[in-house]
C-alpha cells in the first residue's frame, strides 16, 4: 500500500466497517427488547471501537511514516495513545 489513495481507501473501509457494526449493534438491540441484552452489545462495542480507533490511526501513521519526522510521527502516536487512555 504505498500509495496514499490506498490508504485512505484502506482507512475509509475500515470506518465503514466500524460504522456498520453499530447499525448491526443498534438493530440488536432493538429487537432485543431487554435492557442486560443491550447493555452486553453495547460493552462489546465499547471494545471494538478503540480497536477500530488504533488500527485506523495506524494505517495513518503508516501512510505518512515517509513524509514526516520521527518527532512528529511519535506525538501522533503519543496524541492516540493519550486518546485511549483518557477514554477508559
């Protein structure tokens, strides 16, 4: 993937996908009708999002790892996990 079209396809999908599965989410939980069933569904999305989240940026990252300094490649990095400790 080094061309940068590719990786914003590749990062454009895996939002997709991630949006796709809170539709599917939502729809579950709808037809559940049962607040412990919805409250599962919603703790495995709690899961997957900062999964999504990591590998997006990663793929960002990755993309523009031959364009910028590793100075700023690491406070990227640093700015995502910093994203993911504040949201636990």
């Amino acid at each position: 993937m080094a061309d940068e079209a590719g990786v914003v396809r590749s990062m454009a999908l895996l939002r997709m996908v991630a949006g796709s599965l809170e539709i599917i989410a939502a729809i579950l939980m709808i037809r559940s009708r049962r607040v412990g069933v919805a409250l599962r569904i919603n703790a495995a999305l709690g899961l997957v999002g900062p999964m999504i989240l990591t590998a997006v940026c990663l793929l960002g990252l990755a993309g523009l790892a031959g364009r910028i300094s590793l100075v700023k490649l690491g406070v990227v990095g640093i700015g995502v996990l910093l994203i993911l400790l504040g949201t636990r």
